[in-house]
C-alpha cells in the first residue's frame, strides 16, 4: 500500500492486490476498523494496470476536523475469497489551510540491495510526520548485483527480475520487489507520499538520446 | 535492451501505476 500526493481536501492513493480481483471496495473513515465511513466506493482494477488502483477520495463534505487522524483500507473478493488490505492513515487538512506547520521528512536513492530501507520503518514511527517526499530513484534498474555487486549487496534474495529492467513486465516486477519490502510498507501505511522521477526509475544518466549504458 | 524511448515508456507507465500521483 501506498498513500499519497495530499491535497487540502482529497486524498489520492494506491494499492495492488495479491490476486487479479476486478472490484476493490475502498473506504476512508475517523477509524481503523472501517465501520464509520466519511466516503467510500469502489473502484474496479484489471492486469492492463497490474491490477493497481488508485481513488481521489474527496472527504470534504465529512465535516472533518482539521489535523484529525483519518483512515483507509481496502477489501476484494476473488474467487470466493475475501481480501483485506493493511489499514493506513493521514492527517486531514480542511479547506482554510489551518496548519500552523507542517511536518515531512525528505528521502531519495533507495536502492533495495544497499538496504537500509530500516530509515522508512524509522520515520514509520514518527508521530507528528505530515508527509514524505522521495526525492528521486525510488527504484533501481540494474540487474542483480550489477550496483551493489556481490560484496555490498545486504540482502540474500536475488533481485527481480534477475536482469537489467527494460520492458513493461520487467518495471512492474522491480516495484512490486521493491514494494514488498516491510519497511517502505510500513511507512506507506504511515504517511503520504509525494513522489518524483529521477534517473533510475528508467535508467542511469539519461540524457536528449540517450543514456550512460544505452 | 529495447529502443530507449520505448524503455522510457514503459518505465513511466509502471511509475504513475505504483507511485501515488494524481492522474
């Protein structure tokens, strides 16, 4: 689960279910549970987008106090089989803009075989943190243990998929690796994020023509 | 490796799908 690009009355955000259900039920509500909604609907999802949803769930008519905790989830049936997603949060923002300050934290280069994806689980846990922005190279392109080679690399799955990301299959497979990891779902839970292309979301040191290994 | 325009297609197809941003 992912939650992001805020904006003073609507919230934009996205999550991929395990299986290829058609039809995710999506709610935001003043609790975890799900049982008070302030909106909801449904938001039909298909392999043409790898099965990602995303709503621009406008809870403005809620009567939601500014600064209040909101929640969010997900729920599908495929198959006979019910799913339901981690429940996120955010903060609300009313129309006025009544934030006296806002509280976000910046990162960027986060390379899934260098590790350290313990900082997300760290600002997981910040309380007052409003947002965060990723400032660039959410993913890597290369294949495995091409950067970090054999002696850097910290983790002991091999990355997927196993070459160099090229195609279409190939970017949603390197997201969804990347997106499995715990840490970086902890924070999606946590926070929004505004998120922005670098390089390595395509490839390394694209230039007009070209780029550094292309 | 696939034309680079192509390749960068693709790698923006798969970026607006899994990063939240506003279609």
């Amino acid at each position: 689960m992912a939650a992001c690009d805020p904006k003073n009355t609507k919230y934009t955000y996205n999550y991929s279910p395990t299986s290829d259900a058609v039809t995710v039920h999506w709610f935001i509500g003043p609790n975890a549970d799900g049982t008070k909604t302030i909106t909801a609907g449904t938001f039909v999802t298909d392999g043409g987008r790898d099965w990602t949803v995303k709503v621009d769930a406008d809870y403005s008519t809620g009567n939601v106090v500014a600064q209040s905790k909101l929640y969010y989830g997900f729920q599908a049936t495929h198959m006979g089989i019910s799913y339901t997603s981690p429940i996120g949060h955010f903060r609300a923002i009313d129309s006025k803009n009544t934030f006296a300050e806002l509280t976000y934290a910046t990162v960027s280069c986060s390379n899934w075989g260098f590790g350290m994806f313990n900082a997300y689980d760290t600002l997981s846990k910040i309380e007052e943190l409003d947002f965060y922005v990723h400032a660039g190279d959410n993913i890597y392109e290369y294949k495995d243990l091409r950067y970090p080679d054999d002696h850097m690399k910290v983790r002991t799955q091999i990355t997927d998929p196993p070459h160099e990301i090229a195609s279409l299959d190939d970017y949603r497979r390197r997201y969804r690796l990347y997106r499995n990891d715990a840490s970086m779902q902890a924070l999606g839970a946590h926070a929004p994020l505004i998120s922005i292309a670098d390089d390595h979301e395509y490839t390394n040191n694209a230039w007009l023509t070209g780029a550094e290994n292309h | 490796e696939g034309d680079y325009y192509e390749r960068m297609h693709f790698a923006m197809k798969a970026f607006f799908e899994y990063m939240p941003i506003r279609e």
